[in-house]
C-alpha cells in the first residue's frame, strides 16, 4: 500500500520526511477521494509487465518515457528540481510510475494541506488534473521514474495561482460532489 501523512510547515530541506509529531497518517481512501490513484506493479519487469500493459490499454496510456533524476543523469538537474518542486497544476493527469529509488509527491488536500506521499519501486500513480501538486526527491538523491501520458505529451505546468483556468474550476466541483 502507500504512505502518506500531513506535512509539518518548517522550511528545512525539502528532501526531509516533514512529518507531524506525532505522525498524522493520510489513508489511501482520503487520496482516493481527491482523485489520487494508485497500483503496485512489479518494477523488475516493466520491459514486459503484462499487468502495466493492461492499465496502460484500459486507460489508453499510449505515451511512455524514462527520465533517471539523479545529478549526473538529468540535464538541468538543479533547475528542473526547482521547477519540480514549484507548486503548480497541469490541464492533464500526471501519470508516474516509479522503477527505482524514491520520491515524494506532495498533493493539497480540501482545506489546502500539504499532504505528503512517498513512492518507492513499482508503486505506479496517478495525480488527477488540476490538483496542486509538488515533487521532490528524498535524502537519496535518486530516481527513475516511467512517464505516461494520453496521446502527445503535454508537461506544461502552471504555477500556483492558476484558480481561474477551468481544469482548476473542474476539479474543485469534483471535490464538493465527493
Ligand atoms: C511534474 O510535472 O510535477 C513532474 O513531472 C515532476 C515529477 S516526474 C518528472
Ligand atoms: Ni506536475
């Protein structure tokens, strides 16, 4: 399953757990219902994963790509992390599925908290358009993550403010129906 929990508000590194003392633990089910999901794959043979194969049919994920995050693989590195960690929003959901190492996605929840997910290897998800989110590495300084997407890419992302553009409008009436 995943870890998730509110984060604390201190300023300290990024790459640091931010946990609540005494820890306060966000369910999958709470994700689940501001339109974070989630499947745990096999990691070692995603080359040829006919499970990954049926979730990227079923949801028409025809786009896939790799990036390895560390310093010496991703160009850019100190600014794409910046940029990574910049809270923002996307007109698409943002899929993910991790292959090794370790991250941190933060989400907002209703009343605006930062929730904080770890993924590790073969934890696969998937981030609903116009939620505000931010990504992070831990204290490893290492990940590779599968990029997937419907149809021809799009990676734009709007920085917060961004509650005027429909997608947001979108996705915040989804909140109230659930
Ligand atoms: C995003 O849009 O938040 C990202 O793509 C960062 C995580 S995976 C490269
Ligand atoms: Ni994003």
């Amino acid at each position: 399953t995943l870890e998730a929990w509110y984060m604390d508000s201190s300023e300290e590194d990024q790459r640091k757990p931010h946990r609540l003392n005494p820890n306060q633990p966000v369910p999958l089910e709470d994700l689940n219902q501001l339109g974070v999901f989630y499947w745990k794959l096999n990691a070692d043979i995603y080359e040829a994963d006919p499970e990954l194969e049926k979730i990227r049919k079923e949801q028409g994920y025809t786009y896939m790509d790799i990036l390895s995050i560390r310093k010496d693989t991703l160009p850019d590195y100190e600014n794409k992390l910046k940029t990574f960690f910049t809270e923002h929003l996307h007109l698409d959901d943002e899929i993910r599925y991790i292959l090794d190492g370790r991250a941190y996605f933060d989400i907002r929840d209703k009343q605006d908290r930062w929730i904080r997910i770890v993924l590790g290897k073969g934890d696969l998800i998937t981030l609903p358009a116009g939620i505000y989110h931010r990504f992070t590495l831990d204290e490893t300084d290492y990940t590779k993550v599968m990029r997937l997407f419907v149809g021809e890419p799009v990676w734009k992302a709007y920085n917060r403010p961004a509650d005027d553009f429909e997608i947001r409008q979108k996705y915040v009436a989804s909140l109230k129906a659930s």
